[in-house]
C-alpha cells in the first residue's frame, strides 16, 4: 500500500512577516497599526530598533497578505508614516513550508502588489523552512527531527 501524504509534507505558505529595522523607537509606529496586526517582538536588535509583525487576520495568499499589509502602511497618519520612511530595512518576509509535494509549487505575487512595496521602500525575501521528517516509529521529541539527504 502506497505510503499516505500527510498534510504537514505538502509545501505551502506560512505567513508574511512585516520585518522593520530603524534608529528610532518604533514603538509608536506597531501602537498606530493597533490590533490589525500582531506584534511577533518589538525593542532592539543588532544596535536598532526592531519590529517583527504578522497581520492578526489570517489571509489565505502571498499576494492578499503583502497588499492587506501594504494598506495598514499607506493608511498611518503622517506620524507614524514617518517612522515608517525612516527605517532602515522594511522587509516583506514571505514564510513558505518546504514539503515533499507538490513539486513545484507556485506562490503569486501580482504586478500591483509588487507596485505597492515598491512605493513604500521596501523589500521582499523569501524565507524557506526545509521539510523536516521524524523517524518512522520512534517516539522522537518535536525539537530533535532529521532532514533528509538531498542526495
């Protein structure tokens, strides 16, 4: 019998994270966005300011998240806008889940939404977790996985 697919070995999108690096508090700036977003870590990094956020309402798609976000952005008053376009990195970071199928598989960003980053300063990365498996029968903590051998 052919060995079933588990949900969690399909390859697919996680989430975005909306990644900001400046000289400034950016503290006002994650208390304008409110509860439209979720504050994954806000404080210092590296000798910068940080702020790591998630959009609080779950959206399907690469593309429907990078716009939704896009539009918090072009929404803030002139305050909270400033501290925006004084950042230093302001990064879309797209979350894919590597998995064993489909193979390819395909994540659409469209002309507009990529319009839209561009007019806010900003970059996208891709972030690619690996697929990780455990051994068949053992009772292998969740922290301790094996990734197989691309050979």
């Amino acid at each position: 019998m052919p060995a079933q697919r588990s949900r969690s070995s399909a390859t697919h999108f996680l989430n975005v994270d909306l990644d900001i690096y400046s000289k400034h508090d950016l503290q006002p700036l994650v208390k304008r966005l409110g509860r439209k977003v979720i504050a994954l870590y806000v404080g210092r990094d590296r000798g910068e300011y940080c702020a790591r956020l998630e959009l609080a309402d779950v959206s399907k798609t690469v593309d429907s998240t990078i716009w939704a976000i896009c539009g918090l952005i072009e929404a803030l008053p002139e305050s909270a806008r400033a501290l925006w376009n004084a950042a230093t990195i302001r990064s879309f970071s797209i979350g894919i889940q590597a998995g064993t199928h489909p193979s390819p598989r395909d994540f659409t960003i469209r002309p507009r939404t990529v319009n839209a980053v561009s007019k806010l300063g900003a970059q996208i990365v891709l972030t690619i977790y690996p697929f990780e498996t455990t051994p068949p029968g053992r009772g292998t903590p969740a922290a301790a996985v094996t990734v197989p051998n691309p050979r």
